[in-house]
C-alpha cells in the first residue's frame, strides 16, 4: 500500500468504517430540484416512410441502460441515438462542437446531452462523462449534477468527482459531502476529504488529516494555506489576503469563498458562474451571471427575466442600463399603450443586441408584441423581426410588412419555403440551396444515417453549419440538408433565421 494512503487510512476516524451503506444515507437519493436550461427541442419524431421500423434483438442483458433528463416523446429522439457509433469519436465531437454564436444550435445540444438515450455498447462511462463535462462547459451545472444523480453519483470515482463540483457549484455540497465520508474511497483528494470532515461537523478528524497532509506534503503549499485558513480562521484574523487562485477548481472556489475572500467569476469558466446566482452573492452579481447563462441557453430566460425586475437599479451603466430599459419596457407593455411600447422598444432590443441577449428578449416578449399594430415603419419591422425570432415565427410570417425583397426570403424561410423567394444575399442563396429537396447531403453522412448512427451524423452536421456560419456557405448547405432530412425542420427554420437576423462576428 503507498505510504500516502496508509497515512491517510490512520486518520480516518472509526466511525468512517462502520457507517451505513449509501443506500441508508437520509436524502442521499432525494432528488434534487432540476433547472434544465430553457432549450430544449420539441420537434415530433418523423419517418420517412410508411414502413415499419427495422427491429433489432439484442440480449437484455448487454444492453446499457437508458440515461437522461428528457423523455424521447419530447425530444423526439431516438433512444438508440448513439447506436454503433465509436465512444471516442462522440466524445470529441461533444466536447468540441461549437454552438456559442446560434442559439439553435444551442437548443440542439442541450437536446442530444439531455435526451433519454442508451451508450454504445461496450462503451462503459465514456459518453457519460463526455455529456457531463460538456454540460459543465456550457454552464448547465443543474442539469449536469441531475443527470450524475440519476447515473449513480458514486459508483465510480470519476463520476463522484464531477458530482462533487456541481454541488460545490450549486450549494449542495453536503450530499456530496454525506456520501464521501460513508465512502471514503470515492477520492484520493485530501482538500475534499477535510473539506467534507469538516462540512460533516468531525473537526477533530479534518485537523488530523491537514495535519498528516502538512508533515509529508500530501498537498501543494498554496493548497495547504487555503485549508489552514478555513479550519483556523481564528488564527489568521487580521492577516493578509491570500493571493488569488487564477485558475481555481470548485473546490478552491468555495474555500476562498468560505474564508471571506470570495473570488470573482467573470474570467472563471462559465460552470462559475451558478455560483453567483444563489442569495449569497449581490444582485449585480446574480445579473452578469444570469447574462452569461441565459447567452448560452444555461438559464431560462424567465429566470433572468426575474432578476431584471426584482428592484430598481442601484447605479448607471452596464447592466444597470439594461436592468433599467427592460423595466421600462415592461411597463409600457403593461399599459397597453402602443406610444409607450414604441418609445421604449428600441432601447431595450439595443441593450439586449449589446450582450446578444436578442432570442431571449424575443422568446419572453414577442407574444405580448404580436397583437399590436405600429403606424411607425420602422417599430413595426423591428417587432416583426423580433417575432421572427421566437417560436412563433410562422404566425410573424403570415404578418403583412413592407414586402422587401429581403422580408419576403425571410417570410418564405419561416414558413420553410425559402425556394419560392428570390434570396437577398450569397449567405440567403446557401440557406435555400440546404432547404431544396433535391439538395443532396454528404455521402458520409448517408452512410451515417444508414448505418444508425443517427446522433453522431447530427454532431457532424453541427460542426458544418459552424464551418458554414464562417463563410464557408456549401458546408452550411449541406448542414440543412441533413437537419432536414433527419426530420430537424423547426430547428433548421430557427437556426437559418438566427444566422440572417442576428449580428455576430
């Protein structure tokens, strides 16, 4: 046995060998409240023809199980979505799949990572561990913390590690906490192990232990003083900050947090950011974080909604202005006054523009904006765009406007014509190439298709409508190509009218 774990097996106090097997720990497999992101496709499963479907037989017992948040009748996905495909290559495609610029495309991923689905066979936690990690990048740490807790948090390590950050991250950590100290062998990490011993309440244990990591340098000296700190604060009342961790984990996060010296999450990676939106950090920080998770389709756009009315600005600038303009707005609609909505709608979709906060200003409010009529020409297009925006782009298209050339693409484009319109710009001429039947899509990914592999070629077709984002429009061609034929038509509409109507780099 190395000398650390032997060390380490000393301190542990008694009772850690005798306690009651996980199953027995109270709450432990309570489930926690879920917020899954406000995104997630409902589009209706879709056959290509009147057959029926191919069935397959295999063993029972081969089978992995099936894991997700999301029922296949919503998503209309299949189960057997990953089938055949390599664990390897999903998981690079899951992790590298850009989504940041289109919020459809974010809907799309949130759909695959969240779905009900069955790994490949053989493939063990590979693709579990890929969804989560990606989740956690995206800043989904709710639903990333779920999914563990559906998965079994701690039948292994690796997946007892993500679970413990999420809960850092989300202020759950005494479940984690609980399972640790009845398993101990879950992490070899000695921070977390006095962390948790010391959540639990057994100081005396977590004194022993920082003390046995001190004497043979179990952990780094910046590690070390972090922890002396948080156990002793009495001790170093008075002395001087510690400097700054750059690149924290949660764990380190939640110690400086503990001692007082509470870390800024803005250059944090985004999974930081949950931290801010519970109670104990400011109102602007709860703000900026909801931002920087509602822009990824992390956060509900009710919920930042929620934050942007709670109380009146306390300054100007930045996200004041946009706290301000969003309550103004609201007003104006509350009035019914068509003066009063045209007066404050500008400022507020410019505010919303200024942080691309666009689709989920059109997702809260273009409902409200459709029964009214604007004698202002240009109000009038500006609420029409913004409907185009949101899940009821048909009703918008069948709006009369000012029949531009360029609204009457974007017209036939929501009503999934784009064909009947004459395109207004190289970018629109992609688009309606990807939406014509006879288009055909790239020999690889028919193969895909054809062989199962139906979740590996959509991740593939993402990865050229990105390519096609850039400029590279025969790959964004053949990206609605496939979404299309796959039976993806309200996402592709969406993401086809996000790429014409948003401003991006």
């Amino acid at each position: 046995m190395p000398i650390r774990h032997l060390i380490f097996a000393l301190f542990l106090p008694v009772t850690a060998w005798a306690q009651s097997p996980l199953s027995e720990i109270e709450w432990l497999d309570e489930p926690s409240p879920v917020r899954l992101p406000g995104t997630v496709l409902l589009e209706p499963p879709v056959t290509q023809t009147g057959l029926g479907p191919e069935i397959d037989v295999s063993p029972l017992e081969a089978l992995p199980p099936l894991l997700g948040l999301v029922s296949p009748s919503v998503t209309g996905l299949p189960i057997d979505l990953w089938r055949g495909s390599a664990p390897a290559r999903l998981e690079a495609l899951i992790s590298t799949v850009s989504v940041r610029q289109n919020p459809a495309m974010q809907t799309l991923l949130y759909t695959l990572l969240l779905s009900e689905t069955r790994a490949p066979v053989g493939s063990g936690d590979q693709l579990l561990l890929a969804r989560l990690d990606r989740l956690m990048a995206l800043g989904a740490t709710d639903p990333a913390q779920a999914l563990l807790q559906l998965a079994g948090p701690t039948d292994t390590q690796d997946r007892f590690q993500r679970w413990f950050d999420a809960t850092l991250l989300t202020g759950d950590e005494d479940r984690a906490c609980a399972a640790l100290t009845a398993a101990p062998h879950l992490t070899l990490d000695y921070a977390a192990q006095i962390f948790c011993k010391a959540r639990r309440g057994d100081w005396q244990s977590a004194l022993l232990t920082l003390e046995a990591a001190h004497a043979l340098d179990l952990l780094p000296a910046d590690e070390l003083a972090l922890l002396d700190r948080f156990l002793s604060p009495d001790i170093y009342d008075g002395a001087p900050p510690l400097p700054q961790a750059s690149r924290p984990d949660p764990l380190t996060f939640r110690l400086f947090e503990t001692i007082g010296e509470r870390l800024p999450t803005a250059s944090l990676p985004r999974a930081f950011a949950t931290a801010d939106l519970r109670d104990i950090a400011g109102w602007k920080a709860q703000l900026e974080a909801a931002e920087r998770l509602t822009r990824v389709g992390a956060l509900t756009p009710n919920h930042l909604l929620g934050l942007y009315t709670e109380r009146r600005a306390a300054a100007s600038g930045g996200v004041w202005d946009r706290v301000r303009a969003v309550q103004q707005f609201e007003t104006a609609l509350q009035t019914g006054s068509e003066a009063a909505i045209s007066k404050t709608l500008t400022p507020v979709w410019e505010a919303m523009k200024a942080v691309n906060l666009e689709v989920p200003f059109a997702d809260l409010f273009a409902d409200q904006l459709g029964p009214h009529s604007f004698n202002d020409a240009e109000i009038a297009e500006l609420v029409w765009k913004i409907r185009l925006l949101s899940p009821a782009y048909e009703d918008a298209a069948r709006t009369p406007l000012v029949n531009t050339r360029e609204n009457a693409f974007l017209a036939a484009l929501a009503m999934g014509e784009p064909n009947t319109a004459r395109p207004s710009s190289p970018l629109a001429r992609a688009i309606a190439d990807g939406f014509n039947p006879q288009t055909p899509i790239p020999q690889e990914l028919t193969e895909m298709i054809l062989d199962g592999r139906l979740g590996e070629a959509i991740l593939e077709s993402m990865t050229l409508f990105a390519n096609g984002a850039k400029g590279n429009h025969g790959d964004l061609t053949s990206a609605f190509a496939t979404f299309r034929h796959v039976g993806l038509e309200d996402m592709s509409r969406r993401a086809a009218l996000q790429l014409l109507l948003l401003e991006r780099d």
